[in-house]
C-alpha cells in the first residue's frame, strides 16, 4: 500500500467522517445498512479505511450523535413528506454533479433539461408545443476579437489586450496611413487623448464606452478614418468589455493603454506610420426554457416557475408539478410549469418566455415563481418549498 503523507492522512480522514456524517444525517436508514456499507468501504476506499481502524473508538462514540438528532426528525416526517424530501435530494444531487455545472450552451445544461423534460412526463405533463418541452431562444454572447486583428505602429506589433484593443463597436476595417499625432486630417486615422473625450463635463454620466461612441461618432462625421485613444495618465486603463451589444461605428475604434502610449507613441509631435485591422465576430449561445403543461380542461391557467441556477427551487419545482391537482367545478385550472434558462438567474429566460408566452394572456389567473415562495419558508427549505407551493395552488 502506498503511504500517506501527514496532510493527506488528515485529509482522507475529515473526508471520511464527513462522508459518513452526511449520510446519517440524510437518510435514518443508512444506519442498519452501515455493516453492508463498511464491507463495501474497505474495498473501494482502502486508505481511508485503514485510517477508520486506527480511529475506531472514536468513530463509535461519535455515531450516536451523528445519528439522533436526524433520525428523530426523520421519524416525525410522514410517509408523504419522506417521498418529497427523497425525491428533493435526487433531483438535487443528478443537477449538482453535471461537470462544468450548467451554464447555458453547455452539456451539462443539455443534461438537466433532459432530465426535466423527463421528469415532467412522468408526472403527467405534456410539451408545450408539440412534442417539444424545449423553447429555445439565442443569448447574445458579446463581440469575440479575432486573431486578424491587429495594430502596427512604425515596426512595432502591439499585443491584444496588454497594448491596445478594439471597442466593441468598432467597425470591421483596415487603415493604413502616415498619422501626425497631433493633427486631426481628413481620411486618415485620429488620435485622441482619453481626457479629450470624457472630460470634467462627462465626469457625472455613468457609462464611459457610451460617451466614447458619440464621440467617436463626430469624429467620424468630421473625417476621421479610424480613432486611436490613448491614455496618458496615470490613472487606471479601460478593459475590453465584449458584452457591449451597441450597434458599430463607420470606422475602427481602438484603445491603447497607458504603457504602450509611452512605448510607441509618447512624443505627439511625431508622424507615425499606423496600420490596423479590426475584426470582430458577435458570438451567442442557445438557451432554453424547459415548459410542461398540465391541461386539466379549466378555464384559467395558473405558471409555476423557477430558475435553473437555482437547484433548489428547480427540484422543488419538479416535486410541486407531481403533487399539483387541477381541482374541481369552478376552481379547476390548467397548470404550466416553467425552468426558466439559468443565465442571469433565470431573468434571459424569463424575459423571453414573456415575450413569447406559451399560453394565451387572458387564460392566466395567477404566476407563482418559486424563487420567491422560496424567501419566505423556514428549514427545511426544499419540503417546506413544496408544500407551501401546493398550499397555495390549492387556495387561488
């Protein structure tokens, strides 16, 4: 057997206990299987085990109280209630353990949505178009600069991002030209002092980038082929913000930070032999809203939804779309149960089923997001979630 250094004895050992911990304290049961586990223990986890017969003592007088507080709360929990909290910590430990987590656009979100669509149907819900659970919709990504891109000055390449950028509504063109740092000519590329841009009268106006447009705009308009912004002060440089989603200028846009303005370009009475190329490519990825539906033949439609950033409250939601009952006569409702698309917490997706509702608007008499249920119920979260949600369906 290969030995364990110190660190990594007490590592193998918190890791252990904890494990152990965790599973008394989620499920009473695990308890009279703990001889089977231990067995089993020995053989997958060698190291650690070696570790527990060398802690046995102290392994057995801490199980009692690893096991009485949760095994008495279990015991009060009904036969009911044991379902949804077993059927909570499922769907929560199959969303939690998707590597890379799931963020939109990735496998692991193609999987959780699989597994939502599925868990809908089995309790009875239905596409909400067809036989598509899925509403896709395309999330805009920012601009991404391509490896063309580039800024010459006399012979020197400057490095994208440490020397200079271009902003992200910069049009996608190449200048080449003799420049005079200090003049402003016509169909030749400008340099401009960032103070001479967002001076003292723009100092109370929040967004940099957007003053630098208009102004870059004018200069545009006044003849400029391209502009150059510089910083020579020494006050921090401007990043590239690829999420800028303005509409592009007529000519390229770049900024040069602050230490190679001194590098290349610090004597403004120079002429400088410029060349640039700007490309930008605008990237987006695909979201989706998971939608069931339960039509219960009622005149009004009740949405329940949450947000998939949130496992919690998605799990819940999946629990909530099994126990919830259409109801009878007059207070019978139709349901549609919604996971939002989880960038931005859920609000992409939000926005976007809003604007393009699966339902008729007149048809809906009540939107319960799950996401604010959640604020308001105390421990347990996940069962009390639930059950509060289900309360409140049954009351609206």
């Amino acid at each position: 057997m290969v030995k364990i250094g110190q660190s990594a004895k007490v590592k193998e050992k918190n890791r252990g206990f904890e494990l152990i911990g965790e599973l008394l304290r989620s499920n009473y049961t695990f308890a009279k299987h703990l001889p089977f586990i231990g067995i089993a223990f020995v053989f997958i986890f060698p190291e650690i085990a070696s570790i527990f017969m060398k802690k046995l003592t102290v392994l057995l007088l801490t199980l009692p109280l690893l096991i009485h507080v949760p095994a008495f709360s279990q015991k009060k929990l009904r036969k009911t209630d044991r379902i949804i909290v077993s059927n909570l910590q499922a769907h929560t430990t199959f969303l939690n353990n998707q590597p890379g987590g799931t963020k939109t656009g990735s496998n692991g979100e193609k999987v959780a949505n699989d597994y939502i669509a599925r868990q809908f149907s089995k309790s009875g819900l239905k596409p909400h178009a067809g036989n598509d659970w899925f509403q896709a919709f395309k999330i805009y990504d920012g601009r991404e600069v391509k490896p063309s891109t580039m800024l010459k000055i006399n012979d020197d390449v400057l490095v994208l991002y440490k020397d200079y950028f271009p902003f992200a509504f910069s049009a996608n063109k190449s200048e080449e030209a003799a420049v005079a740092i200090a003049l402003a000519e016509n169909g030749v590329p400008w340099f401009k002092e960032i103070s001479e841009l967002v001076g003292d009268a723009d100092s109370g106006k929040a967004d940099t980038f957007d003053i630098i447009r208009k102004k870059a705009k004018l200069a545009a308009d006044k003849g400029a082929s391209a502009l150059i912004i510089y910083n020579k002060s020494k006050a921090g440089d401007l990043k590239y913000n690829r999420y800028d989603s303005s509409a592009p200028l007529e000519i390229p846009v770049l900024y040069i930070t602050s230490s190679a303005y001194k590098k290349y370009a610090s004597n403004e009475s120079d002429i400088l032999d410029v060349k640039l190329n700007v490309d930008l490519e605008e990237q987006s990825r695909t979201g989706h809203n998971i939608i069931g539906y339960a039509d219960n033949n009622g005149d009004s439609t009740v949405i329940v939804s949450a947000g998939l950033d949130n496992d919690t409250n998605v799990a819940a939601l999946m629990e909530v779309a099994r126990l919830a009952k259409p109801g009878k006569g007059k207070s019978r409702k139709n349901y549609l149960f919604v996971a939002y698309c989880g960038e931005k917490n859920g609000l992409y997706g939000e926005k976007y089923f809003e604007e393009h509702p699966a339902v008729t608007r007149q048809t809906v008499s009540r939107t319960m997001r799950l996401d604010s249920v959640a604020a308001a119920v105390e421990d347990p979260k996940g069962l009390n979630l639930v059950k509060r949600s289900v309360d409140i369906l049954k009351t609206n």
